[in-house]
C-alpha cells in the first residue's frame, strides 16, 4: 500500500499513529540495518535484539520525528547509537565478553594485560587515530597512545584543556559513526576503541 511513498510522506503518517507506515519504514530499513548491525556484532542474535529495539525507539518517538528531516540519517543514528551501547555494556558484562571473544575470534583480548598484547592494542588504535582529521589525531595520539594529560597536551600543542577535550569528544565520535558506517572494521577495533573510552 505505501510502496511508493516517500520517507517523509511515511513519517508524516507515523505522526498520526498509522501503523502500517511503521510497517513500511520498517520493511524498508531492517535489511540494511541488520546487515550493518550483525558485521559489528558478528552475532545474528544480538544483531536482531538491537534491530527490535532500534524500531522499539522509532515507534515510541513516532510523534516526534520530524518528516522534514532524513528519516534515514534519524534510524542509523539510532542504531548506531544501540550497537555502542551493546558494546558498553559488553565491556562490563564477563559472559557478553566472551561471548563476544568467541565470535569475533580474530582478535583476543585477555583480561590480564602483557606486553605482546598492549603492542597489539597500540597497533589497534594507531589504525583508527590514523582515520582523524589532522589535530584530532595529533591529541588522540598524545592523550591515548602516549599517556599524557591534557594540560601537557595543551601546553605542547599550544591549545587550551577545553579544546583539547573538544578534540578528544570529536575525535570519539567521529572514530564511532567511521566504525558504524565501515562494518569491515575489525569488532577488535571497536571494543578496544571502546575500553579505553571508559
């Protein structure tokens, strides 16, 4: 029935409560999305629970979504937002983490740190800090791979503690949406990204 509707002829709809323009986005959406999810989670049941709960949110705001934005760019925010939340959690949950070892084998991550290991991990982080704009590299570099504050950081870079955790929020969040929008990323890479954002 709503085949040919536009995103935001849908959403218009969704305002009013119409829950066949729910259906619609949703058929729409919940193949790319969990193709997306489930390269990141390497697990297809934890990939569907974040879908359900990425639609969850979308219904329980449907009165709220403005149909003169993307209602693309709204959904993968949602589910970006979900899947870093999973991964949160997962960095705080012993059984998640395994699980999480065990599907994403190509990376091991014991809980007792060594030397090979931290190599290993400094090696992780270089290739997404590697991904930043210039400046923001330059702090994440300082601030995360060589351990310094950021007022030694600020002092060298001639930057100010404000800005350089400016650089350090934007720097995350933009390690964050490059990881969601490039699912080929290593899971490693993200959780590692993800423990020393703690």
């Amino acid at each position: 029935m709503y085949e040919t509707y536009s995103d935001a002829q849908l959403v218009e709809l969704l305002n009013a409560d119409d829950e066949a323009a729910f259906t619609a986005l949703y058929h729409r959406y919940a193949l790319r999305l969990f193709a997306d999810v489930v390269k990141l989670v390497k697990n297809e049941d934890r990939a569907q629970e974040i879908l359900q709960e990425v639609f969850i949110k979308v219904w329980l705001a449907r009165d709220r979504i403005d149909s003169e934005k993307s209602f693309r760019s709204y959904v993968f925010k949602i589910a970006e937002n979900q899947v870093f939340g999973f991964f949160r959690t997962a960095a705080r949950d012993k059984k998640l983490m395994e699980e999480l070892k065990v599907s994403a084998s190509e990376y091991f991550m014991p809980s007792e740190p060594d030397t090979e290991n931290a190599e290993s991990k400094d090696a992780i982080l270089r290739e997404v800090i590697d991904r930043l704009p210039p400046q923001q590299k330059k702090v994440l570099t300082l601030c995360k791979l060589e351990g310094k504050s950021y007022k030694e950081v600020g002092e060298e870079l001639g930057l100010s503690v404000s800005t350089v955790k400016n650089h350090i929020v934007k720097g995350t969040q933009t390690v964050r949406e490059h990881i969601f929008n490039h699912p080929d990323i290593s899971t490693g890479v993200l959780l590692f990204f993800i423990f020393l954002n703690r």
